[in-house]
C-alpha cells in the first residue's frame, strides 16, 4: 500500500498526463477521478483505468484520498478546490492559480483556513537547465540583473479554439495567450527576476475569434530596478519555442524551450552550449508536451505533504503570474501603465 492517494478533478487532457506521472510515483497512487458531466465521466472511464465518479461528495469520500488535483478549466479551479480543501485534502492544482485575484484568493484562504498544502503545477521550474540557471541567478554569477525577457510566440490552429468550450473565453480561461500560454514562461521570469513594481502592456484578439488575446506584449519594471519585455500569442505561425533572456552586469544566459543555448560570464566562460535537457515544447502543439516535468512536481510536492514544508509554487507564488497577466490586461485596456499593487475588482 503506497503512503498517499491521489485522486483528480477533471478528466481531459492534462488528467491524462497527471495520471502517467501518478503512475510512476513511489509515494501515491491515483485512486479515482471526478467529472459532474455524466457523458464525460462515462467517457473518461474508456481513459483511464481508476474510476470515475460523478458526485462530488462520493469522491472526496474515497478511502484513503489525501490529495486532490484540480484539471478543470481554468476559470474552475475555485469551487472544486474550495470543496477539497473544506473536506481536509491537500491541493495540487493546474496552472493558472485561477484567472483573477478575487478567486485566487478565496481558494488560498480556503487552503489557509483548513490546513491543507497547495501548489500550483509550473512543471518547467524543473528542467535540469532551468535549475542550473536559477542557482547562477541566486548566486550573482551574472552580477546585478539588467533585464529580464520572456518570449513565447506560438502558434494555435482553428481547431485549438473551436473544439473548446472554454478556451479563449473570459470566464473559463480568463483571457487568451496570456493568461493560458505565457504563463509558464512569466512564472520562470518572475522567479528569476523577482517582484514587478510597474507594467504597460497592450494586448489584442487579432487572428482568432475569441474574447481574450491571441497577441500580447509589455514592458515590465521590476521591484529590484531592472527591465523586462514579454510577448505572449497564439497567433504567431509557426509558433516558436518559448525563451527566456537573463542579462546582468557580469553576464548573460538564454534558455530555449527548457535548454540553455547561451551562458556568457565575462571574462570567463563564454559558449554557445548545447544540452539534453528540457523537455519539448508546446510551441504549435499542445499535446507535444511530456509528463515527466509533471512527475518532478509530484514528487516535490508529496515530500512537502509529508515533512510539512513550504511546496515549491505554493499558491501565494503562483498568485503573482495571474497578479502580472491582470495588469498587463489592465493596462491594455486603460491604455496607461499601471503601479503595483493595483485594485483587481476594477475590471
Ligand atoms: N501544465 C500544463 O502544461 C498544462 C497543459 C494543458 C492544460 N493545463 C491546464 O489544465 C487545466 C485543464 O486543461 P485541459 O487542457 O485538460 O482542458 P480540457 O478541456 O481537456 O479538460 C477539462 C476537463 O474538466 C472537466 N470539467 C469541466 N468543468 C468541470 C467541473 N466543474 N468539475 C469537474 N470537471 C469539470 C471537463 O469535462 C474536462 O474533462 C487548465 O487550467 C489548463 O490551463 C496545463
């Protein structure tokens, strides 16, 4: 009997990858899954081998459920977390958080108030490179930051947005490119280059019919005094792999898709470096990506469980991607740069 069970909360796509990683745990096991949808549950069980339950208190009452990870759209990521938390289950949740700052801090309250762990899945925190990069960061070897950039210019089909109900929208993906794509790629810059003090963003729907954006950029201050540039789109064919620029006073390093291709330190090493790590990315195909960077989540987050230590991505961390994405929006659409901390209920 394996020490933890999992079960999971929605049963499209990324359950699917949750439920490889689940496999290949040590510490866990999945022991069922929930869809209030009779169809989709009745499908998912052609998916997945666990069962599939359709009411709510049914699940959370499985023998030995200790933890619940939420893969529902995004923009319904609250009202299942509130019921896992209130029946005393820990959370690993999608990306992002939730998709405005009013909800994702009724779900961190909840979590707070019944004592259960959250993390939030950011599963390119753990590509080898990535971490090799944000200990050369902490560390200085790049001097004071100068900038900071995160590109993500993808490309999405037709197909990508009309075949779902809920992405693109406002309520269930809380925008577009953003908010759904960028995100993993403004997580890595913000914990590479810390807090944002300012951001003038503009955004726009400008290939597909959608409520969000499939085009946006900004400029950001951050708290420490360095820039930063981001674009984020799904508009942009054929879609490129994500990137991330670090510079500093001493130095500089490019990350690509999960790999370092650059890391100059002047003076010293100075190459153009090629490397197996990463994993591949989801430039024009959402389904290219693999679920071992899900798996190092996992593992990482059970070990919090069981040592009552601080998950890596907690929820107040993951708070601040969604905390940028609204004020890039804010901005777009006040057409001003906005100050941080900024009033969220505004729009
Ligand atoms: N980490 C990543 O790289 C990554 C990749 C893809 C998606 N995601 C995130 O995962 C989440 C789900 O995305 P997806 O691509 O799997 O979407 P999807 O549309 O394939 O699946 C969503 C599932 O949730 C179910 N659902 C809808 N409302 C529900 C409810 N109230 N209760 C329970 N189930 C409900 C749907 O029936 C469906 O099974 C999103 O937040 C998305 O941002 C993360």
């Amino acid at each position: 009997m394996k020490q933890y069970g999992i079960g999971i909360i929605g049963t499209g796509s990324i359950a699917l990858k949750h439920a490889q990683a689940i496999s290949e745990l040590k510490l866990a096991t999945l022991v069922g899954l929930y869809n209030p949808n009779s169809k989709s549950a009745e499908s998912a069980k052609n998916r997945f081998e666990e069962p599939v339950f359709t009411d709510l208190d049914e699940f959370l009452k499985i023998p030995g459920l200790d933890v619940v990870c939420i893969c529902t759209p995004s923009g319904m990521h609250l009202e299942p977390s509130l019921a896992a938390s209130k029946a005393g289950k820990h959370i690993l949740v999608e990306k992002p958080i939730e998709v405005n700052l009013e909800r994702t801090d009724q779900l961190l309250a909840s979590c707070e108030e019944n004592q259960v762990q959250l993390a939030v899945i950011f599963q390119n925190r753990f590509s080898e490179d990535y971490i090799k990069l944000k200990k050369a960061v902490a560390q200085g070897v790049f001097g004071r930051l100068l900038m900071g950039n995160a590109y993500v210019n993808w490309f999405r089909d037709d197909a990508y947005y009309g075949t779902s109900k809920w992405k693109g929208t406002l309520k269930g993906d809380g925008g577009g490119a953003l908010i759904n794509q960028g995100i993993h790629t403004i997580d890595l810059l913000l914990d590479l280059m810390g807090d944002v003090s300012a951001v003038f963003g503009q955004v726009q729907t400008a290939l597909y019919p959608i409520e969000g954006e499939d085009l946006g950029t900004a400029i950001v201050n951050f708290k420490s005094g360095a820039l930063g540039n981001i674009t984020s789109a799904t508009s942009l064919y054929p879609g490129y792999p994500e990137k991330i620029e670090v510079f500093g006073t001493e130095g500089s390093a490019i990350l690509e898709a999960g790999k370092l291709i650059s890391w100059n330190i002047k003076g010293k090493e100075s190459n153009q470096i090629i490397t197996n790590s990463g994993s591949a990315s989801g430039s024009s195909d959402p389904n290219a990506i693999g679920h071992q960077l899900h798996l190092a989540q996992w593992e990482l987050f059970l070990e919090s469980i069981k040592n009552r230590t601080k998950p890596v991505v907690d929820g107040i961390t993951a708070r601040k991607s969604v905390e940028l994405i609204r004020g890039i929006y804010l901005s777009s659409q006040r057409n001003k740069k906005i100050m941080f901390p900024f009033d969220d209920s505004l729009f």
